[in-house]
C-alpha cells in the first residue's frame, strides 16, 4: 500500500476517504448526540411556520450567524432529498471532507502522502463528531482542506492570488462555525510565522511578515461588524480544570468501549511521541507549532464559550491529527517501514470496524426508544426526560446516546421537544411555550434519575411539571421508578410514555 520512505500511493486515498464513511452507511439517521436536536430545528427551518403545531412554539428567522454550516446544506438538500437522507447526507460528506483534508494536509506539507496520515483517519470519527456538533466538525473539515491549500506551492509560489482566495475561504469557514474559523487563523499564522523565521531567521519580520500575509483571514470578522448581531450572548465557564481537559485529551476517540477507546488514544499519542523523538522522522515546522499552539489554546480556554458545551473537548481530534501529519519518515528501513505500515493499517480497520458495530448498536436502541413516539397525539404538549445515573454526566457518553431522542416526538408527531438549545447569539430558533414553565430548553431534559447526595433530581423535577402538560416520556438509563400521577400508556425497550392521572 506504500510507496518508497512510507509514503502511500494517492490511488490508495480515495479508498481510505470512501471507507471512513462506512459506519455511517447502516443507520437511517447517524445516531450521534445532538444530531436529532440539529433536524428538528432544520425542520422548523424549512417548514417557515406553515404548521400551526410547530408554530405556537418555534419560530424561526434567518440572520448572520458563525454557526451555520449544516444548517445550510440542509436548506439546499432537503427539498430534494427530504430531512433524513439531507441530513445522513451531511453527516457523511464532513467525515470525508475531514479524511480528505488530512491526506491533503500532509501531501501539501511533504510533497508525498506520509504514512503517518493513515493513524489520522479515524480522528474524523472522533469526539465532536460523535456528539454530533455538526457546525463545527464541517467547519474543521474545511479548515484541514483549506490550510493544506494554503501551504500548497501553487499557493504559497502567488501570495497576491492566495490573500484574494482566502478572503472567500475565510468567509465560507467563518459562517460555518466561529471556533473554526478561529482555529484557522491560529493555524495559518503558525505556518507563515515558523515559514518566514525558517527562512530569514529573524523573529520579528517574520511575525509582521506572517501577520500581514494572514490579513484576508480578517475579512469575515470585520465584515461582521457591520452586521446587525443578536443581543446577549450566555457566559464563559469551566475555566481551568485541569482533570476534564485530561478526561477530554484521554477521550479524543470516545464511542462505545471505554477501555477500546482510552488504549487507541494512548497508542497514537505514544506513536506522537515516538516519531517526534525520532531522529528517522523529520517534522513541518509550521504544522508542529501548530500542534503546539492548538495544545496550549487547549489547556487555557474555557470548556463552555458562549453557553456552548465542550469548547476545549473540541479542539482534541486536530491537536492528534496535526501531531501526527506534521511527521515523515525520512529512512526507516525496509522492515521498520512495513511494520509502521501494517500498524496503520490494522488501526484504521479496527477502528472503523468498532465504528461500524457501535453506529448500529445505538441505531437499533434509539429507533427501539422512539417507537412510543407513535402513542403520542399529533401537536401534544410533552415533556421529555433522560433517566441517567448517579455518573457525571460527561463521562456517560458510552452509556448514552439519547438525550435528544425528544427531537423525533417534534419531527414525527409535531409535538413539543423540550431538548433545543436556548442560546441568545447561538441559535436563530426562538422557543416560546408558556405551559412547559421552566422545562423549555435542553437543559432541562438530561437529569439523574436515581437518589445521590439525598435526594433523586428526576421525581424532584417531574413533581414541578406544570399542569398544562398531560404527557411525559422518560428513557430509563436507571431501573424505572414509579411515578405519582403518572400512568405508563406505552413501552418500548426502555422508553415509556406516560399520562397524566386526573384526580
């Protein structure tokens, strides 16, 4: 599979970009966390308030907002294909875009396909894309494709065309999510600066050379200023804790199997220390101060930026893939170089193989939880809660999967989901249901449904549910409680559907 110095054929390529979407071929809906909360705002998005159901609750206005890659393709795709088959659409072209923008990547800094690109493939499939942060994960995508064309000769040898170029790059990356473009700018400006120094020796015309060579990165920024902005925006919290970002750091290819997973992610960050040691590899100094950079963002940014969750989790698949692209073999030898060989290619099958078994595994149990939904009255106020147990919630990603399945009652039955994000600045979704009371946004949905430190948060929550609403359906993580006032009217796996008790 590998040419002379571990160098893998560009016919090969294609392959690996096809393969890395394989998991997602089997489900009918790509059965990643926030996913289904992402299609029903898409079906409020597309339906423009043309069922009287929906539109006592949502609405929906467009404006310019740096989180809208997805939402977009869903807008062009969904009239033609329909929400499902837009969506599964979108889910598979980020992981090829994100394959084929590592490969690129370290062609472009190599001049060669290097090896050590195969061990990134599975990062596609990583963290944020499992939870289904579609925005940002396309937005990475592009940044992998757009960066290995910034460094490419045909670019670098005409910095007049490529500053006009990525004045429209910029822009496309910046509407797709904030953080995205944000990583772009840092990653360039890594690569102008360790390029210019290289080069002169000098540091500070290679910071002002860098620095003036990046300005078309700017233009979206800027241009936003003129812009009328939503007001508001929620905090910035989780400062420093030093134990979650390592939990994040150890979880860069979480899934199903927690101890599959950790020794996956010891093996490359192993393999990162190996080849950056190693007087046989030689590294691209830009992508290296990159990876550098990209950690130390890491290890000082807050976990939640604007109200949005998992910020610094984010970031961990491309500090991975980085570290591992910005390395090539130089003379391995030919032994060394078969086993480097076989090594990535055994990772990546596994790896994608794992994928595969876990995409179907929690396709069969969440189509098995939604079957309630067919119990539910078309327009029905429902609230809608995950029974979860006593386990911080973050590191219960192997045990859950559901915590938006209130997303399918609104797309099948058009009633209330209590599971969308409420989040001024962040969403051009507005949510207005008096009668939920407090239970209006996806803060509410996901509680602890067994007793801890004295008393169980989900009978606590359920006994505030305000009258005006007749129907709840909780998800059972923990063994089912009995609910005063409550009657089960429909099960399915462990999913009941419940009705209120009139006295």
């Amino acid at each position: 599979m590998t040419g002379q110095s571990g160098t893998i054929p560009l016919r090969w390529c294609a392959a690996l970009v096809l393969l890395a979407a394989v998991p997602l071929f089997w489900p009918v809906v790509p059965p990643l966390t926030d996913l289904p909360g992402h299609m029903s705002r898409y079906m409020v998005q597309m339906d423009g308030g043309r069922s009287a159901d929906l539109a006592q609750w949502y609405s929906f206005r467009w404006g310019l907002l740096p989180n809208l890659g997805a939402d977009l393709l869903a807008w062009v795709f969904e009239p033609i294909v329909g929400l499902r088959l837009a969506v599964k659409a979108i889910a598979i072209l980020i992981v090829m875009l994100q394959v084929a923008g590592y490969l690129w990547l370290s062609r472009a800094a190599h001049g060669r396909v290097a090896v050590t690109a195969l061990f990134a493939v599975p990062l596609a499939l990583g963290n944020p894309f499992q939870f289904g942060f579609l925005n940002f994960t396309l937005g990475m995508a592009l940044v992998t494709l757009a960066l290995a064309w910034w460094i490419s000769p045909s670019m670098a040898d005409n910095p007049r065309r490529r500053w006009l170029v990525f004045c429209l790059v910029a822009c496309v990356i910046w509407v797709c999510h904030l953080a995205a473009w944000a990583t772009l700018c840092v990653l360039v400006g890594c690569c102008e600066l360790a390029g210019r120094f290289e080069r002169s020796g000098r540091l500070l015309p290679a910071l002002c050379g860098g620095f003036l060579a990046s300005t078309c990165l700017l233009v979206p920024q800027l241009a936003s200023m003129a812009w009328p902005n939503p007001a508001g925006h929620l905090p910035n919290e989780n400062w420093f804790r030093l134990g979650l970002k390592i939990y994040h750091f150890a979880n860069v290819l979480a899934d199903r199997w927690d101890a599959w997973d950790y020794l996956c992610a010891a093996g490359l960050l192993a393999l990162i220390v190996a080849v950056w040691r190693s007087p046989r590899f030689a590294l691209h100094k830009g992508l290296a101060l990159g990876t550098i950079v990209l950690l130390v963002v890491f290890m000082v940014m807050p976990g939640t930026i604007y109200g949005s969750a998992y910020a610094d989790m984010r970031l961990t698949p491309m500090i991975y893939a980085l570290a591992l692209i910005c390395a090539r073999p130089l003379d391995l030898g030919a032994c060394r170089q078969r086993m480097l060989v076989v090594a990535g290619i055994a990772f990546v099958a596994l790896r994608l193989v794992g994928n595969t078994v876990s995409m179907a595994a929690w396709d069969e149990q969440i189509s098995k939880e939604q079957a309630v939904v067919e119990h539910v009255p078309r327009g029905s106020q429902l609230l809608t809660f995950i029974a979860l147990p006593c386990v911080n919630f973050i590191r219960q990603q192997a045990r859950v999967r559901d915590v938006h399945v209130a997303s399918y009652a609104m797309m099948r039955r058009h009633a209330f989901a209590n599971d969308q994000w409420a989040m001024p600045g962040g969403q051009l979704m507005s949510i207005d249901n008096p009668a939920a009371g407090p239970f209006i946004d996806a803060q509410t949905g996901a509680l602890v449904g067994e007793s801890c430190q004295g008393f169980n948060q989900l009978l606590t929550a359920i006994d505030r549910v305000p009258d005006g609403i007749p129907r709840l359906w909780v998800v059972w993580h923990v063994p089912e409680l009995p609910l005063a006032g409550w009657r089960p009217v429909a099960r399915s796996g462990d999913s009941v559907l419940y009705l209120r008790q009139m006295p």
